[in-house]
C-alpha cells in the first residue's frame, strides 16, 4: 500500500493568503458589525472534527458564528450519506433556505461533505437549487479558503467533487466545538467496502496520520484542559499500515495514554475483523483509557455478514468478545446493527437477537437498512416488507431494552467516576457520563461541568442512571 503524502506548509501559506482576502471582501458585505456564518453538521464524529476544521478557517477570515441561519452572511450545511433520511433532512433544510436567499442576495449558501461526493447527489443540487453557490467534496477541504473566495469573486456557482487517496493534509486550523470533550482524527477513509457502506466511495482509501502529529495534538489538548478525547477513524484498528513505519493501533493509543493528566481516552470506530488481543490488553492496562469497546457487528448470522463483506463470522466476533470480558474489568460493550437487510430473513434476524443477549450489549446503535446509491447491496433482491422490517426492529429494542435494564440496576449501590457534560435546560439536572459511556443525571451545581466527579448510584432506569455526587 503506497505511503500518503502529506501536504503541509505550502498549503497553509497559500490558504492563508484566501484567509486575508476573504476577510477583507467581508468587511464589505457583511450586514452586521462582523461577518457571521452558521455551520450545521449532519453525521459522524468524524463531519464535526471536519466542520472544526471549516470553523477554524472561517475564524482566521474573520468570522464569528451565530446558531441559526437568519442572520449569517455565510451558511454551510456539512452532509451525510450514510443514511437516506439524513439525506432527506439536508435537502429539506436546504430548500427552506430560498427565501432567505431572496431576501438577502449577499449571503452564501455552501454545501460539503460526504453527500457532495456523490455524483447524482451533486447533479440534484445544481439543478434543483440554484441559490446554492458553493458545493465541495471531503476531499476539497484543505482548500476551502480558495474556493470561499473564488465564489465570492467570481459570482459563479462552484461545485468540486474529487478524489485525492494518497494525500493528507495537515496544518489546517482548528476551531473546537468544545472545550472539555473533544475529537482527534488519527486517519481517513476507509478498505473494507462493506456491501451496504458508501463511505470508502466518498471517504477513500485509508491514510493514516504521523504518529508524532498526533501526539503532538494529543499533548495540546490535554495540556489545553480537555478531559474526554475521541480518536477518529473509520476504522481506527487498522491505523498504521499506510505509514512508511507501521504503527499499530494498540501503540499509538498506549504512548497517548502514557502523556501525563486527568483525562479520559476513547476512540471509534472499531472493525471487529482487525480487533486485536493486543489492543484488549492495552485497554486493560491503560491509566486513561476508557473501559469500554465499542465493537459493531451488524448482524448476528454468518450468512448475512458474508453477504455484508464483513471478513469475521459469529464466532470470531464472540472469541473477542469473551477476551474482553476476561480481560477489561468492567468492560462496557456496544455495537451498531442493521436490520432488515437485503435478502435477510427473520431466521438470520433470530440469530442478531441469540447474540444480543449472549453479549448483553451496555447499549446498541440501531438501524433499519438503508440502501445507499453506488454499494453493491443497493442491487440486491430485498424482498422484505418496512413494515416487517419495521417489526423487527420494535422486537430487538424491547430485547435490548430489558438488557440495558437489567445491566443498569445491577449498578445501583455502586461509586462510579463520572465526567459532568451538561446542564438539562428543564430540569437544571446535570448530565453525567461514566468511563463506560453510560449517562448519570446528577444534582449539583452548573459549575461542576467539566470536571470529574465521583457518585453514588441510587436509581436505575433503562438506559439512564440516577445519582449523587459523593
């Protein structure tokens, strides 16, 4: 696999040079006292940690930011497309933006992200809004301050979609969303080509980050006060191979875990084909990493994995699982699940629940299939009604639900050492979260966000933990 080349200094200085004009172009059609933009991100972590990256270059132009469009001069929607309804929503949203456009000529309205790149998607844009001006792809990013101002200049409509696989770009400016939680992109795209997944057709192949890049970023962060830090990639566990020095993943996340502080490390997501015994035992010995495994196995019959291009079967997934349990002490488990997929039947769906219970997952991410425009499964005969399918999934979640019940009662009585995220705007209860991902409503002060705290728990509820700080 070819090394990715990776483009830094040049690029910033040209970028930054956009930076400077853009802002003077705004000084002159801003309609307040400073340019505004309102970002919206739609997806994964991994769009936030781009738009922080937008947001970081918008700074350096000049930009401040309000949270709704009415005011902005500049507007941009950040997409997905790993699901139909999260498609549905952009255009949605979008297609509300028309007024606003006809009363305020000057704004511009952009579009990225992983829905750009694809072609049909691209098309329906240019044709059905025309007050879109700006359209680019995930792999257009580093030189979004080019392609700002060229629109602002020129006055055209600019859509760049592309694939750039053998470079990274770094020295892009950051603008973080939070200032104790926060997210460290480790690598891009993705090789599996799971038969359902658009992403390594809008992502591309993998292209893993420096080691040294990305504790350097690592130690600022934790230096900078932030307490809960994610590592990103699509899949984090094959971190490494594209480098000149392969690296593994359990390394890299053992020499983050050594940089000194109070803090929490996790990371997503993670394939369960290149889930290694190596990188269980670091979990287990890790002073900072949190005891939890967030490991998605889609289905639970070797027949629709293997219709899937998953690369594991039920067995190797449960082999790692039971490692895990045997190992991490404590350990909280989470999967993702697709139900209903293409040729999929309730003997296959069976065998999701068997495994549910097996594992009895902390909690689960799930879904109903989505067919994606461009993957494999698209095509497939998917004879299944929504309405059962619909069914199906009403029947997993009563399954999980019980599961996370019994799981969160038996937690009661417990200490458990809890990072305060937020205030609950209705209730001024704060909202908890425990090292194993589970949320603890508290009552305390709005001062103790953002610090560690430790409680007792004396309420369980099916996915929700009720406590007191001690």
């Amino acid at each position: 696999m070819a090394q990715p080349v990776i483009v830094a200094d040049q690029l910033s200085e040209k970028q930054s040079e956009y930076m400077q004009l853009i802002a003077e172009i705004m000084e002159i059609r801003k309609r307040g006292e400073k340019p505004l933009a309102y970002i919206r991100t739609y997806g994964c972590q991994q769009n936030v940690a781009d738009s922080e990256k937008i947001k970081g270059m918008l700074v350096k132009s000049g930009f401040d930011f309000v949270d709704a469009p009415d005011d902005a001069d500049f507007i941009l929607f950040n997409t997905c497309a790993v699901r139909e309804h999260a498609e549905d929503r952009v255009f949605g949203n979008v297609g509300a933006l028309k007024n606003l456009k006809r009363k305020h000529p000057q704004i511009l309205i952009a579009l990225c992200g992983c829905m750009m790149e694809q072609e049909h998607i691209a098309k329906r844009i240019y044709n059905s809004f025309p007050f879109v001006g700006l359209v680019f792809g995930t792999h257009s990013l580093h030189h979004f301050p080019e392609l700002m101002y060229n629109s602002l200049v020129n006055g055209k409509r600019i859509f760049e979609r592309g694939n750039d696989d053998n470079k990274l770009y770094e020295g892009i400016p950051v603008r973080r969303d939070g200032v104790f939680k926060g997210w460290l992109p480790i690598m891009y795209g993705c090789n599996n080509f799971c038969t359902y997944c658009i992403v390594p057709y809008v992502r591309g192949r993998e292209r893993s980050r420096e080691k040294g890049v990305i504790l350097s970023e690592a130690r600022e962060m934790i230096h900078s006060g932030y307490k809960d830090i994610t590592l990103l990639g699509q899949n984090v566990n094959s971190y490494g191979k594209t480098l000149s020095e392969p690296v593994s993943f359990a390394s890299l996340l053992s020499e983050i875990d050594s940089i000194e502080g109070d803090y929490w490390l996790r990371f997503m997501t993670s394939h369960p084909k290149d889930c290694s015994r190596e990188l269980i035992d670091t979990i287990a010995l890790g002073t900072h990493i949190s005891k939890h495994l967030h490991l998605p196995f889609q289905s639970g019959s070797d027949r629709i994995l293997k219709l899937m291009n998953r690369h594991y079967d039920r067995k190797k997934y449960m082999e790692t699982i039971e490692y895990a349990k045997k190992q991490i002490d404590g350990v909280s488990l989470t999967s993702d699940i697709i139900v209903g997929f293409p040729g999929e039947t309730y003997e296959d769906f069976k065998e999701t629940l068997s495994l549910i219970r097996e594992v009895a997952f902390t909690s689960l991410f799930t879904f109903i299939y989505s067919p994606r425009v461009g993957t494999p499964a698209a095509s497939m005969d998917d004879p299944i009604s929504a309405e059962e399918k619909g069914e199906w999934f009403r029947e997993l979640l009563a399954v999980q639900e019980e599961i996370a019940a019994k799981r969160c009662s038996s937690m009661v009585g417990s200490t458990e050492r809890v990072l305060v995220e937020e205030v609950k705007e209705k209730t001024g209860e704060l909202n908890a979260r425990t090292s194993g991902n589970i949320i603890v409503e508290l009552t305390g002060d709005k001062s103790l966000t953002g610090t560690f705290q430790n409680v007792k728990i004396t309420q369980a509820r099916n996915w929700i933990l009720k406590g007191e700080i001690i």
